[in-house]
C-alpha cells in the first residue's frame, strides 16, 4: 500500500472497480486535475480510468462537460447544482460507470461573505443518480485542494462499494 | 518561490503569461493531470490556465480532443503524431493561446520494445505551429511522471518566452 495515504485511496478505488467491468472519469475545478492524477499514480490504474476534464473556465464547462449556462448564472460555479451536472456531463463525455466532480473556491482569492475560501460541492453520479455534497475547509490552498481531492476518491470508494454490492 | 521545484516553474510559467494575455490549457495520457494540478499549484493560476483534458482512453483522445482514429491506428498512443494531434486539439477545444501534451508509457506494464517503458512524447502548440519531443525516462511510474510534466512545463515557459520576445 502507499506511504501517501491519498493514493492508498485510490489503490483501493481501482481494487473496487478491477474486474467489476467498473469504470470511472472525473470532473475538477478547484483540485486542477488532483484526483486524476492522485489515481493515475497507481500502476494498471489505465484499466478502469477513462479520463478525466479540468474546466478551471466557465466556458470549459459548457463546452466541454455540457454544464447549462443557465445554470451557471444562476447559481455560479461554485454551487451543488454545477457540480452535479459536471460529474453527469463527464459520466456522459466518457461513458463511463461512474464519475465525480469537485468544484470550490481554493483561495486565496475569489471568496465571498455568501460563497467563502474553502467552500467546496463535491458530486458523485452513476447510472442510479447523482449524490452531492457540500464542504468548507480552512486550510491554505494546496491543503484545501487535498482535502477536496481526498473527499472526492473517498465518495468514489462509497459508490463503488455500494455498486458492487 | 515554490520549494517544489515543478511548482516553481508553474510559477515562471504564469508570470509569464500573465498580463500578455497569453491562456494555456493541457491534453495529458501518462502524466494522468499532473501537469494541470501543479498549474493549479499557484495562486491566480485561474487568470491564465483555461482547462486540461486527461485523455486515458484512446477513445477519450478521439472524441475529446479530436486525434484522428486513423493517426492512432497508424502509429499508436505513444507517439510523435498522436503528441501533436492532442496538443492541437486542446489548444483548438479550449481556444488557448498555447497548448501543450503528453503521451508515453508510465510503467511498470505496457512497454514493448519498440516503446519501452519511459518513452515519451512531449508536443507544444500555439498559433505558429507545433513542436514536438522525444524522451526515454528510466525512473518508476511516480519518477517519470514527474520527468514528463517538468518536461512539459519546461516547453510550456520556453514557448511563452518567445511568444513574448
């Protein structure tokens, strides 16, 4: 198992999903492409990790995860309502099993009194649905991308247990 | 200045960059968004880095960022056209100013001998065309993901210099 504790994570992600024909993608915003990589550090990851898209723009995420504009307006991209249609958009993109995505603010800029430095939604959606989640970490922004990062692998885990059982 | 010595050319990079309206976005199979989470590193990275793509899948490299079956087909993932294929189609998906990629086999399955493990293809695109680079690394999978996105990243500063010159 790895020293690094986010990649036993995802060692224990693909050990779920090997061999259950499961796979997964990912959609990230404030973790930068993290998690995707936090679970391509494990070797055969390649056999259930499709891909993975960082829209760190509004326009990324129309155009490429197909987040409504209507959407983002109305409730910005930082907002439960983005993220559950980022993980639907990737799940869709790359037809995959099983996708997550993880949108917040990671500071130290572009907090404010309604949308805070840390505040972060961090989905998961399969063939059953979509679940999101809301979170506000107080750390630095590498602290608060890790945390994020970490959140998003463990919900993957959740599913995918779920999902095989 | 970073201690991470990666993070720290992602914050030349952005120096760069910034204020010359110059946007960036990333096409990655093996560094599996390496490149893209030492980017997002740095604060304010959000001014110039648009979005990346980690293409895991060849079907991600087809349908995500345009790399004609055919190119795949003819000389495989881990290669000089595919490298520049993904490079154009990030910069053409994101509309980035530049755009750079990687493909080759991380390890420790996967090579052949032809394309030994550790062979890799780094490509950088802008609105002048697209450069293209061989490598060989001899580390493990973690070691030469490091070595692509510092190579990445590496290019990614010295096309952004000229661009500026």
């Amino acid at each position: 198992m790895s020293a690094d504790p986010l990649v036993a994570l995802a060692e224990r992600l693909q050990a779920l999903c090997t061999g259950r024909s499961l796979t997964v993608a990912t959609a990230e915003s404030c973790t930068g492409g993290l998690v995707a990589h936090l679970i391509t550090e494990v070797a055969g990851s390649s056999g259930y990790f499709i891909g993975g898209i960082v829209s760190y723009s509004d326009d990324a995420k129309r155009s490429l995860l197909d987040v409504p504009a209507e959407v983002l307006a109305a409730h910005g991209a930082v907002s439960a309502q983005v993220a559950m249609a980022m993980a639907e958009g990737a799940r869709r993109r790359f037809g995959a099993g099983l996708a997550v995505s993880v949108t917040g603010v990671a500071g130290p800029a572009g907090g404010s009194a309604e949308k805070p430095v840390g505040l972060t939604y961090v989905a998961v959606a399969d063939g059953a649905g979509v679940d999101v989640r809301r979170f506000h970490w107080t750390g630095d922004r590498g602290a608060n991308k890790r945390e994020s990062a970490r959140t998003a692998l463990e919900l993957l885990v959740e599913r995918a247990s779920r999902a095989a059982a």
